[in-house]
C-alpha cells in the first residue's frame, strides 16, 4: 500500500547567511498511512508549523520531496497544491469571508477549482446539503445559513472552516494549533467537531498542538518534534496509554531541560 504523505529528507533554513539564520527543518523524515491522524507537539521553534508550511508550499524546501498520494508536489506551487489540501489556521477569521453568509461561503469551498461564471444561484439541492453538514456541529448554524460569517463567534467560525475545509475530501488536512486562540470549552467542542469530520470522511490528517492533553487524547499517532527534527514517533496503544509526564520526561531529555520556560509546560 502506497502513503498519503510522505516527507524525505526535508531541510529548510531561513535567512540563510545573515546573523538571524535558523535551520527550521533538519532532515525531516516522515510516512503517513492514508487515515492516519497524527497530532504534533514540540517546543517554541520546534519546527511544527514549518513542517506544515513546507507540506503547504508556502515556501520551496531547500531539499528533499514531499510526496502526497504518490504524486511528487515539492516543486508544485501553493495554489495548485490547494485541490490536495484543506487547511485551518489558528486565527478563527482566517478560514472564512466574514461578510459572506455562511452559505456562501460553503458555496465557494465546494466550488473550488471549478470552472465557473458568477453564477452564485445557490440550488436547492446544495443549501439542503449545507443544512445537512452543519446539522452534524451541533450548534444550530443549519437555521442560520443566510447569516453573515462576520457576526458568529471564534468556535462557530472555525466549525464551519472545519467543514469547508472537509467538503472537497482533501487528501491531507492540515490543523495548525486551530483551538489555540479558543477558550478551553469552545475549544474543546471545536476538537470533538475536527475528530467526527476527520473519522466520517475517512481523512487523513496532522494536527499541531500546544496542549499535550489533547495530542495524546486525539488521533492515532503522535509524533514530537525538537529543533527541526522528529525526536519521537508513537502510535496505537501504545500512544493511548501515554501521559503528559511521559512526554515531559521526552523533552527533558532531548533538550536536556532547557526547556523549562516554554509554554508547552502552562498547557
């Protein structure tokens, strides 16, 4: 069986050869199985969100590949990476056009990459379909779907950001500490709403987080990054049975406890 992801031997250093230069990735290597949703942890710098970058394209790699689905995309640009990809940010506004209705704005991430006119007639069959999506939140968004974006709250945004990012079955999504500007219930809720979308899917997917309780309590793989590199990859039962302790004595010793001050340890 061939992996939805993989990444071979990736590096990436930004402003190289001026004092603020800082080696970001350094020789990432990693294979995910179609289904797998891998949650990614590490320090400030660790290289997290770089790794998701780098899958993105939000900048060339300085070397190695990055395969999705069999399909070699380190050269390929960011916008023709997006038909692979869905991606929700950390800033709730990100993902949604605030002064669009919700249906529109479903309306555009189910019509990406079509080729289409303005015709912005939404039929009945699709808003009946949006109805049905939103339904499964639990938030009562489906009575609201002339309602403008901008007037919803952080979680309710990024719920629906969740569901236009699933809507076109992406082969990877992409979850950049996506509950980190949420407070912990909304927080919360939003994870439940992220692992039903990942499991009726069938989507394979990376979450990066600060919160060490919700990288062990979601998906089926945990990896640990530190200083561009993976230091710690787990999965299965094994993961299950993992506790925050575990991977606080991980980082000590990697870091050789230097990590003291990071955040990581106020999650």
């Amino acid at each position: 069986m061939g992996y939805m992801l993989e990444i071979q031997n990736v590096y990436k250093t930004f402003n190289i050869g001026t004092i603020n230069e800082k080696t970001a990735l350094d020789g990432v290597d990693l294979k995910l199985n179609e289904r797998d949703f891998v949650t990614i942890i590490g320090g400030n710098g660790a290289g997290k969100s770089t790794t998701l970058n780098a899958i993105a394209g939000v900048w060339p790699v300085d070397k190695g590949r990055i395969i999705v689905n069999g399909t070699d995309i380190t050269r390929l640009a960011e916008h023709k990476r997006a038909s692979y990809l869905g991606r929700v940010f950390q800033d709730p506004m990100i993902g949604t056009a605030a002064t669009m209705s919700i249906e529109e704005n479903m309306a555009i991430a189910a019509r990406r990459g079509e080729r289409r006119g303005f015709g912005w007639g939404i039929s009945k069959k699709e808003r009946e379909e949006y109805r049905q999506k939103l339904q499964v939140l639990g938030l009562g968004l489906e009575e609201r779907l002339k309602s403008k974006v901008g007037l919803l709250s952080g979680g309710q945004r990024q719920a629906i950001t969740l569901l236009m990012a699933a809507l076109k079955k992406p082969k990877l999504l992409l979850l950049d500490e996506h509950t980190a500007a949420l407070d912990p219930k909304t927080a919360a809720k939003v994870l439940e709403i992220s692992d039903k979308i990942i499991a009726e899917n069938g989507l394979t997917a990376m979450m990066v987080t600060h919160n060490m309780k919700d990288a062990i309590a979601h998906g089926n793989r945990l990896i640990m990054m530190h200083e561009g590199r993976i230091i710690y990859d787990v999965s299965g039962e094994e993961k299950k049975n993992l506790h925050v302790s575990d991977l606080l004595a991980k980082f000590e010793e990697a870091s050789g406890g230097e990590f003291a001050n990071d955040r990581m340890l106020l999650t």
